[in-house]
C-alpha cells in the first residue's frame, strides 16, 4: 500500500518541465521562457497557415516574436469566437478524437465548441499523470467522483490511460451514484468507503457532501484532488485538517485541454503547464497586461494543440500571477486561486463576479 503523503517536496512538474527541455542545468525559468518562445513562433505559423479563423483574423498583423511579450500585439480570442469552432480546425476531420460542447446556458446562438485531436488528449494524459500519480502513489487505487467522468473519452478514461502504466486502477462509479442528491451521495459515499481508495478526484460539491459523510478521513486515502469548479478555501482547509491528507485543487478548462494548473504540496499557488500553455493576464477591461501580483483576466495560449488551437484566449477568469519562488522551492510563477469570473454582454463592460473576498489571500 502507498505511503501517506506528506512534506513539502518541490512540485513534482518542475522536473516533468526540465525534462521536456533541451540541453539540461540552468535556470528553469529563463530555458521554460526560451522554449515558449520556440514554440509562440511555431504555432503562430501553424495556426496562419492551417486555421481559416487566424488567418483572417492575423490579416495584416505582424506574427515574427522577437520575445515572448510580443504576442501582445495579436489581438485577443473571444469565447463568441468558437462558435465558428469548424474556423479554427487546423487538421482534417479523420484527425479530430473528441468535439466537446461547451457549456454556454442561457445564450441563443450556435454552440461553442471544442475539438481535440489524439496527440492533444496525449499531451493532457502526461499533466495529469505527474500529478495524480504522486497523489494516489504506485500501485494505488484512485476514484473519479466527478459527474460526466465515465463517458467515452472523458476523464475517468485518460487517467486509465495515463496512469496504466504506473499500475494505478482507476475506477469511477457506476451512473446513479452521481446523482447530486441524499440517496446518490449517500450511495456514493458507501462505494467510496468500500473500495477503499488512495486518492480521489472530485467535483468540490462532492467533496462537501462527502464530509457529512466522513467526519474522519475515508480509509486508506491520502490524496485528494479537487476540480471542475472552485474549491472554497474554507472547505480545503478544514478538509485538510479533518481528513489529514493532501488536498490539492486543479484549475482547467475545457479550452485548455482539460488541465491547466495544479497546487503543490505548499499550496502557494498553482504550478502551471508552461511547456504546453502560455498564460497572460490582462485588465479585464482594457485588455492591457498587468504586472506579476496584480489581478486580471487569465488569458491563454495553447502551445501545442494541433487540432484547434487558442491564441490569446480570454478564459473570462480572473487570477493574479504569482511572482518569486513558491513554498515548495520551485523558482516557477504560479497562478494565483481564482478570485473571479466575468460575464460579457454585447456592448456592456465586462461584469464580475467575485469568487474570493478581497482578492487574492
Ligand atoms: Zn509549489
């Protein structure tokens, strides 16, 4: 049976960051920064070239970087944008694995949607690998609570397919125990507690109710992951504590690719995919960057995807960037907890709605 996790260790996806980099030593930030570069220039001519939508929508901008920074001369990409999702493919249809609908209640319109090639789903396996496996340990047992997680290629299934190979079972449970109601919860928490795992991961509304149900930690369990909506850091602290394992929130979105950033041991912040995902933040309404600490809308660019690639897109999220060396030791700028979220209407600014009371903590 796994250890119980403990410590502090330096996160676990700095040396996943420093072995994808070329040549080895030195100062990750600055090589993770070089190989940023390398790859905004690369896809900047991939997505000119393949994506109908960005070569329009580059038309008569200049797309050559001599920095990183520069990239702040394209404009942005807007989640209306995706409704015109079949603009952005860069890959033949054969090509697309999975087409994701995102959710989008209460607007009129065509849907906005999402589509994800092999090798995409592949480069969100390898995040979520170096992360749950040192949560559920070799040879664990991990549970997938969160709604939706069964479905064909959905998340259940690629951390099957990440973590195989480390000999980790996952397991999800069967449909009627997600119900988000007493006697579905009360059927999940007996399943929980009769399968005996070492790590979940769960939606933090499922976390809540499971707490009625556990008091005290369910045996055998030494990690948790919390994902899908923002954890509530009384309920992560007092988890924590009640449950004496290591609780740690996810932050992604379906147009990351699922992943995007997850807290280390430390929780000083969220170590981020910087290999795979650039992020900038920028005044929510001018658009224009904010410095490292200050609060702005989280803007992202997937560096890698080959099937629908975003640039600059604006996730409607509101973090800060958090500057200097995490708790953990990693030289590496974290995302600070999602202190808000905008709603756009057609020609009004940009409204908030305040996640964490006075900002970032
Ligand atoms: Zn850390």
């Amino acid at each position: 049976m796994p250890e119980r996790g403990c410590g502090t260790n330096v996160s676990p996806l700095d040396a996943w960051l420093a072995g994808r980099l070329p040549g080895d030593g030195g100062d990750l930030p600055a090589r993770v920064r070089g190989a940023q570069l390398a790859a905004l220039r690369r896809l900047l001519r991939y997505v000119t070239e393949r994506s109908a939508f960005y070569a329009e929508h580059f038309s008569g901008r200049d797309t050559g970087l001599a920095r990183p920074e520069d990239l702040r001369r394209l404009p942005f990409t807007e989640a209306g944008h995706l409704r015109d999702w079949r603009k952005f493919l860069c890959v033949s249809h054969s090509r697309v694995r999975r087409v994701v609908s995102l959710n989008t209640s209460g607007t009129t319109g065509p849907p906005k949607r999402l589509a994800f090639s092999e090798n995409d789903l592949a480069a969100t396996r390898n995040f979520f690998r170096v992360g749950l496996s040192e949560l559920t340990g070799p040879g664990g047992r991990l549970g997938v609570l969160l709604p939706g997680g069964e479905r064909p290629d959905g998340v259940a299934d690629q951390l099957r397919q990440a973590l195989a190979s480390l000999n980790i079972a996952v397991e999800s449970p069967p449909r009627d125990m997600t119900a988000h109601d007493g006697a579905g919860m009360h059927a999940l928490a007996g399943w929980v507690e009769q399968r005996a795992f070492h790590c979940l991961v769960a939606a933090p509304g499922q976390l809540r109710s499971l707490f009625t149900f556990f008091p005290e930690a369910p045996k055998a369990l030494r990690g948790v992951l919390s994902s899908a909506d923002n954890l509530d850091p009384e309920l992560g602290h007092a988890l924590r504590s009640a449950w004496n394992c290591d609780l740690r929130d996810h932050y992604g979105l379906t147009e990351s690719g699922f992943g995007l950033a997850v807290e280390c041991a430390a929780h000083d912040g969220y170590h981020l995919r910087e290999l795979d995902i650039a992020v900038e933040i920028v005044d929510v309404q001018s658009g224009v960057p904010m410095p490292p600490g200050s609060e702005g809308e989280i803007v992202i660019t997937t560096l890698r995807h080959e099937a629908m690639p975003l640039v600059r897109y604006r996730t409607g999220d509101v973090a800060s960037l958090l500057p200097g060396p995490c708790r953990c030791g990693s030289p590496m700028p974290r995302l600070g907890p999602i202190a808000g979220r905008l709603e756009r209407k057609p020609g009004a600014p940009a409204r908030l709605t305040r996640l964490l009371k006075g900002g970032y903590q």
